[in-house]
C-alpha cells in the first residue's frame, strides 16, 4: 500500500471537511475531524467501516487501521483471517467527517395562567361523534391560547392550525410547562 497517497487523500478529505465546518459558521478551534476507513478481504464484496488514527499516516497507522479491521469482521461475521499472509485486506473507501459542534437548544417554558383555567381558549361548541352512541355537543378549545398546567376533560375538541387532537370521553388532556399536550384516562 502507498502510505504516502493515502496519507495525502486523508489530507485532502480533512481540508475539504474543514471548508465546509468554516462555511456553515463553525469555529476552525472547535472542530473535530474523524477519519475512518472501509475495508475487506480480498474477493468479498462488502466492507467493514473501522476508525483510522489521528497522526501520520505511516506503516504503524497501516496496521493499526487493519488490526481494527480484522477485529471488527470477527465482531460482525464471526471470524477473521488475522495472522494469515494468505488472505489480503483491500482498502475500498477513505472517509473524514467533519462534525461542528451544536449547542443543545433551551427549551423555552409556556406561560402559566394566575390559576389553570381553560375556559380563556374556548371557542364554542359543535356536534362530535366518538362512538355508536351517535355525535355529542362538544365544547372545541384553541390550543395556542391554553397555558401551562391548564387542562380539559373529554369529551372535547382541541385545535390549532396544523391539527385537531380529540379529546374521548373519559380522558383528559393537560398541557405540561413545555406546551406538550398530555392525555391520560
């Protein structure tokens, strides 16, 4: 194997994975490069993916890439030709992935009212049927006006823009301090 070309892939994968963590805002201090490598025996016609080593790519970085290969086809398969000069290992893919990282985002709470009352999102009533006993006059809420810990009993109907939840008899939904409707029995 050419140490020296594959050494200067790898550079030319790390620069190319670099550009782009610059171009989407990332910090050059902040950002982690990770390369790995596909590899197989000689004749099989799929590959193991297996980390290759920071630093020079050299004779010991060679070996080290094909002893995790060796390792990781007997984790997969069930057995490997490591030790066995017969049996050559194929370098098929190399890879570097730029990774950026993101701060976790804070969740913002919702309001809570003086006192829970989901009375401020009614918006009246209409006939729903939730089962054979026929349809039921159902009081309908808007879900962007109730409040955190406010919550409404089934029947009912509870809408916003992009959906409808239904409230069945004998449940109730409340909304938690993150805006997440929670329905129980």
């Amino acid at each position: 194997m050419d140490v020296g070309r594959v050494g200067s892939v790898y550079a030319d994968l790390a620069a190319r994975a670099a550009a782009a963590l610059v171009t989407d805002g990332f910090d050059p201090a902040a950002h982690r490069l990770l390369r790995t490598a596909d590899l197989r025996y000689a004749g099989q016609a799929y590959e193991v993916r297996v980390p290759a080593p920071d630093g020079p790519v050299d004779a010991g970085f060679a070996a080290a890439v094909a002893d995790g290969f060796h390792a990781g086809h007997e984790q997969l398969y069930g057995y490997s030709f490591a030790g066995r000069a017969d049996q050559r290992v194929e370098w098929v893919n190399l890879r570097v992935t730029g990774v950026g990282p993101i701060d976790r985002p804070k969740l913002a709470e919702l309001a809570r009212g003086e006192y829970p009352d989901a009375g401020r999102a009614w918006t009246g009533t209409r006939p729903v049927c939730f089962d054979e006993r026929g349809f039921v006059e159902t009081p309908v809420y808007w879900r962007p006006d109730l409040l955190a810990d406010d919550g409404v009993s089934g029947p009912a109907i509870i809408e916003e823009y992009g959906s409808t939840v239904p409230v069945h008899p004998g449940f109730h939904a409340s909304v938690d301090g993150f805006g997440n409707l929670v329905v129980t029995r």
